[in-house]
C-alpha cells in the first residue's frame, strides 16, 4: 500500500465508524430521520434474533420508531471493538454490542432491565453521500433479564 492509500483507508475507517456510532446515537436518541444518513434506500435489515422484522429500510426505521418506545421506557448502545475490512467501495464490518433496555411496567413507569449482547454484521458501500449500509445483520449472543 502507498502512504496515500493507507491515509485513504484510516479516513474510509473513521467515516464507516462515525456510521456505525450515528446509527446507535439515532436508535437510542429516538432521532429515526438521523438513521437516513446511516443506510442506503432498500437495505436490508434483520432484527429476528432479538425478536423484531427482517426488512428493508426505511421499513425498518418505521418499526423501530414503532416497536421500541411501546415496549421500552429507554434503552442505550455501547459499542466495542469494531473490524472493518474495506475492499474497494465496499466494506464487511463486525461491530460489537451491548445494549441494556429499560422495559415499561403496566402503569409506564421504567420497569425490569433486560440486557442484550452480540455484534452487528453491516455490508458498508461508498456512496454519492459517503460510506452506508447495505445491510444490517444483529446477532444476539447472550441475554439477561428475560
């Protein structure tokens, strides 16, 4: 690689994680406009491991805003080691996760916590816009709390 392709791939790397952190500032903000900057028309997104759709965006931004406040009082990412490996204008990312959400009791109040931990499987895709998903596979490893 030639110093000039190494800076390009440190500033691909940076731009695909700020993705990555937009998308779960957005979630857990409830800033669903925000996740537009995050995916590409027609990705597809899959949710089944922890209990929500398989489908395509902005279907799933849809069922997020839907989904998660009606059962949720509140809820907050945090990400760990992110793997990035960029080919071209494309990118497979690995990105881990843990995410506590606050369940609503009958009355709305915040409730018990469950826990969720795993990864999420992206395929990124330079665009016009800069680097989106294409895809967004979550994973769930462990649970706690259910």
């Amino acid at each position: 690689m030639t110093h000039a392709d190494e800076l390009q791939w440190l500033v691909d790397r940076a731009h695909i994680t700020d993705a990555i952190v937009r998308y779960t500032i957005a979630v857990d903000t409830r800033d669903w406009e925000l996740l537009d900057t995050v995916f590409v028309d027609g990705a597809e997104t899959d949710y089944r491991e922890s209990g929500g759709v398989q489908t395509t965006y902005p279907e799933s931004r849809k069922w997020l805003a839907e989904t998660l406040p009606a059962f949720f009082a509140s809820w907050q990412h945090t990400l760990g080691q992110v793997a990035i490996d960029i080919t071209g204008d494309e990118a497979d990312v690995v990105a881990y996760f843990m995410n506590p959400m606050v369940f609503k009791a009958p009355d709305g109040s915040p409730g018990n916590v469950v826990d969720l931990g795993g990864y999420y499987e992206h395929r990124f895709v330079r665009t016009a816009d800069g680097w989106r998903s294409r895809s967004l596979n979550e994973k769930i490893l462990w649970k706690r709390g259910l």
